[in-house]
C-alpha cells in the first residue's frame, strides 16, 4: 500500500506514518519497495498554447483567412509576436507545408487539415495526465518550454513475514507483555491477554560504527573506475603554479589565478620543473616552435613566459595537475589513469560549492580516440551509479579543444554540471611528449554524490553528525 493511501485509511498526518512505517521497518515488521516514476505536466507556456492553440495552428488558421497568403505584418495583427512567429515558420517549413516567404504561403501540394498537428494530441494527452503519450513529441515539446517533468518516487508498503506472526490484541485491548512489580502488587494483570512471547521474533536492530557515506561512496565510484582498466594516481596537494597551471598551457595572467580563486600559500618555495620541460612550455606559451619543430604548435599567449612565477607554490585547485604530472613520467601510450583527491579554491560557500572539494581527474591516451568516446565514457559512468538522465552540451577550457559538459538533474537543485572534458590541446601534449589524443576530463564527484545519496546541500557531504552516520542511533 502506498504512504498517501495509507495516512487517509489510518487518518493519520503524512510525517507520523512515514515515522511510523520506518519504525517497522526497523524492527524487520514492514517491508517496503520503492519506484520512481517521470510525469510530464504543462508548463504555464504550455497551457497558454493549450488554450489558444500552438503558434503553428495559429498560423495555419490566420493563412485560411487571407486567402492563403500573409504578410509580416498581417501575422502581427494575427496575434503572432515574434517568438511564436519564428517557431511556426520555421516548423511547417521543416514539414513542407510552407513556402519560402514573406509573403508566407501554403505549398499547392500541402495537405492541412484540423487534425494533423500531433503535438495538439500530446499537449491535451498531458494536460489530462494520460499515459499514452508518444514521448518523441514530449521531448520536443519540452524543449520548446510547453513542458516540464516532474519526478517522484512512490513507496509501497507491505507486512513482512515476521510482522505477520506478530499477535495483535482485539480491539479496544491491550496485551500486557510483561509483569511488574507495580502489575503484581495491584493485581491488575487479572483478565488480562498475555503477549505470547515468540521465540523467531528478531532482535533489536542496533547499529555502530560505520563510515562516512560520502567516503564509501567515493570508494565505490573508483572501483567503477578500476573495473573499466584505469589506473589509480595521485599528486601533491601544494602544488605550484608550473604544474597547477602552466603545464596545461593557461596562461599566466589567467583570471582563475586570482586570489579569488587559487589559493597562494607563503613561507615556502616550490620546486622547478626539468630545465627541458621549463623550456618546452615556455616555447608553447610563448608561441615558440619546440625544438626539433620548424614550426610553433599555436600563436602562444601575449606577453613573455615568466619561470618565476611557474615555481610560486599554491593550493592544488585541480586534480587536472595529477594528469600533467602523470603524462610527464609516462607519455608513451596506450594509458588509462584517474585520480581521486582533494583541492582548494577560495568559493563562496552554498548549496554547490565549498572550498574544499573532490575531483575524479581521469585520461585515456591511445589512437583513434575523439570526443565521442569522451561522451561514451560519461554515459557509461553515470549508468554505473544509477544516474540515467543526463545531457551534454558543448563548453570551453583552457587546456582542452573541442570540450563538453556534462549535466545530471538532482531532484531540488535541478541540472548541476559534473562531467566537464574534452581532448588536450596540442599545446598541452607538445610539450610533455604525447604524440596520441588524450581525453581528459574532471569529474565533480561530490556533485555527483548529492545526487546519487539524496543530499541537498554540497555541506551535508562533510558533516560530523553521529545519528546521520550511524543510520539514527546515537
């Protein structure tokens, strides 16, 4: 039975039987199975259309009554602004039932009638909650913002096998399970009902200790990681500015150098690269050819490369410095390496950001590899931890061209970025001695945590609340 139909047949408020069906279930009494289920709904956008018709239906109509042909300003006087107007142009061209224009025209061979337009269908199927609804058209009428998907999970609830042998007093009694020194003295276990005492009845479910959820989770996620042959590396946390940065060709007046942003650490000095690999990145940056190359990998960044800033020690603000490191010891292919660690940049806290921070840096290197296989990486990640709704759309990074991001839908927080990437640029590789593609990317994994643990704020993931890892029990 669901939690809804329940509260209405016990009469009871949705938090106390929720409370109380998770007290069964504690003590092994109800047994409960949980579905999550999408259900498209119609937007205020979508209502309105509902209402006076799509923009495309408008427009047919508006050609009937001029005869079969408009003009800008006859769609304007239609009730047409000029979003609608767009839209449906640009929809019954993509149907052949419109003629270049303006003026607008029907193709004399275009076949219109009253019905034809199938996202009416779908509009009035989900304005009526109906379950029929072809899902092609729903994802196209959500993209044109008429409608939106509400998610939510359903719990049915069921006694289990030992809530079945439980005895249950007649009604208006109570069975009297123990005696007192209280019930013997006044008698009043007299014409009473004993609880019979069942010797297969479980034990009091207790708890300990057990480890942080957050950090289980991460485990999990890196044996996904070494099931699909990747490598595990890690890198130091005070890094410095050569390979936090200037190994990944960001130039050196790059604003995420700030103080609003890496953290500079002082008392300490960092150590320089190889003086041949200084060189080599400072030819890239430069726009320099490399020796033994007649010609420069790219026009570099404005201004001269300066080394005393390559060895300026900072916080480590990306894992993406594990990778350079790594590529510089082992640039010969075929590899496969992620790293899973910590890093710093001076953030505001909020629901999504912190100042401290996980990241899953990762790289494939080997030939033949483009940014399809980076997208199929990310699709296969999110399917291993139960996470299949997701989309991508193109981006920018310094170090990587052509680059994508990768989005998730948390159920409060909406659409969060987790899966930034793309393919090293010549400038990183050239200098580091990789003659084969490189995927790489830098996955939130703490954003991916919230999701898949049900938190709603990027905190909860470090807190020290003894109840919430203990399951309850203090």
């Amino acid at each position: 039975m669901e939690e809804e139909s329940l509260g209405r047949e016990v009469g009871l408020p949705a938090d106390q039987v929720r409370g109380s069906l998770q007290r069964l279930r504690s003590k092994h009494l109800a047994l409960v199975e949980e579905e999550h289920e999408t259900i498209p709904r119609l937007t205020p956008k979508g209502e309105s259309a509902l209402a006076r018709g799509l923009p495309e239906r408008r427009f047919l109509d508006a050609l009937r009554q001029h005869g079969g042909s408009l003009t800008p300003d006859e769609v304007t006087a239609a009730g047409l602004d000029d979003e609608e107007r767009s839209a449906a142009i640009g929809i019954l061209r993509r149907r052949g039932f419109l003629a270049e224009g303006p003026p607008f025209r029907l193709k004399a061979d275009a076949r219109t009638s009253e019905g034809f337009l199938p996202e009416e269908t779908v509009l009035k199927q989900v304005s009526e909650e109906g379950a029929d609804a072809d899902p092609a058209i729903v994802d196209a009428l959500e993209r044109r913002g008429l409608v939106r998907r509400d998610h939510r999970s359903i719990k049915r609830w069921s006694v289990s096998e030992e809530g079945r042998r439980l005895p249950l007093a007649p009604e208006g009694e109570e069975l009297l399970g123990s005696l007192t020194p209280e019930i013997l003295r006044s008698g009043s276990w007299r014409g009473r009902t004993f609880r019979p005492y069942d010797v297969r009845a479980a034990v009091p479910y207790l708890t300990g200790a057990r480890p942080n959820p957050y950090m289980a989770w991460l485990e999990e996620f890196e044996e996904v990681l070494i099931g699909l042959g990747f490598e595990q590396a890690e890198g130091p946390l005070l890094e410095t500015e050569f390979w936090n940065n200037d190994a990944l060709f960001m130039p050196q007046d790059h604003p995420a150098r700030s103080i609003h942003d890496a953290l500079s650490v002082e008392g300490v000095e960092g150590k320089p690269p190889a003086p041949d690999l200084l060189a080599r990145v400072a030819a890239v940056h430069e726009g320099r050819p490399l020796p033994g190359m007649g010609a420069p990998l790219g026009p570099g960044w404005p201004g001269s490369y300066d080394p005393r800033v390559a060895v300026r020690p900072v916080l480590r603000s990306q894992t993406t410095a594990v990778s350079a490191r790594y590529l510089a010891a082992k640039p010969r292919p075929p590899f496969r390496m992620f790293s899973i660690d910590r890093n710093f940049r001076r953030e505001a806290l909020d629901a999504r950001h912190h100042l401290e921070f996980h990241q899953c840096e990762g790289i494939i290197g080997e030939e033949g590899l483009d940014l399809r296989h980076l997208v199929g990486v990310f699709t296969t990640l999110a399917d291993a931890i139960g996470l299949h709704e997701m989309k991508i759309r193109p981006s920018y990074f310094p170090f990587t061209e052509p680059s994508i991001e990768g989005y998730v839908r948390h159920p409060r927080l909406g659409w969060m970025e987790v899966f930034p990437g793309g393919v090293l640029r010549p400038e990183v590789l050239g200098p580091l001695g990789v003659e084969v593609p490189v995927l790489a990317w830098g996955i939130g994994v703490m954003r991916l945590a919230m999701v898949a643990l049900g938190c709603n704020d990027i905190r909860e993931l470090f807190q020290d609340d003894l109840a919430a890892l203990t399951g309850g029990s203090p």
